[in-house]
C-alpha cells in the first residue's frame, strides 16, 4: 500500500519506497496505457461475469504519484459520494 501507483505501473523516475502503507482490505483494479474507448468494453464484460470489484482508476499523471492506499481511500469516498453515501464524508 505504501508503493506509489507509478512505480508499481513501471514507469520511469519512480522508486521502490520502503513505506509499507496502511493495510486495506479493499478490492481495486488500476488500469494503466488504456483510454477511456478501450476500457469500456473492458468493463462491460466485467459486470456481465458478475465482478464485485466496486473501486477502479485508471492511472493518470496526478494519481500516478499516489501511493496505492491513497488512491484506494479515494476511490472508496467517490465511490460512496456516487451511491449516494455520506456527502460530507472526508
């Protein structure tokens, strides 16, 4: 969880970190060198197969320097925010 999204996806400028990040038991899949066009079917037969993998990103130039727990946490307030959760969680 302490590793950021971009060193985990293989690009260059980014290192190992020796954090080992908050343990979070959350599911997410994060895509990267994938467009919103392509990954849409990718998506589709996802639900059609039944995943229950609710927290999904694609990695972007600002969350790529996030580390994984982060990008997780957030993933889980929009996803909350968008199901009409708690509007006023942090």
């Amino acid at each position: 969880m302490g590793q950021q999204v971009g060193y985990l996806c293989g690009f260059k400028g980014f290192e190992r970190s020796e954090k080992v990040g908050e343990d979070i038991a959350d599911e997410c899949l994060i895509f990267s060198g994938i467009d919103g066009r392509s990954l849409d079917p990718i998506l589709k037969k996802l639900r059609e197969k039944g995943s229950a993998v609710e927290l999904k990103a694609i990695v972007t130039a600002h969350n790529q320097k996030w580390n994984v727990g982060e990008l997780i946490k957030e993933l889980r307030r929009e996803h909350i925010y968008m199901n009409g959760g708690d509007r006023d969680e942090k």
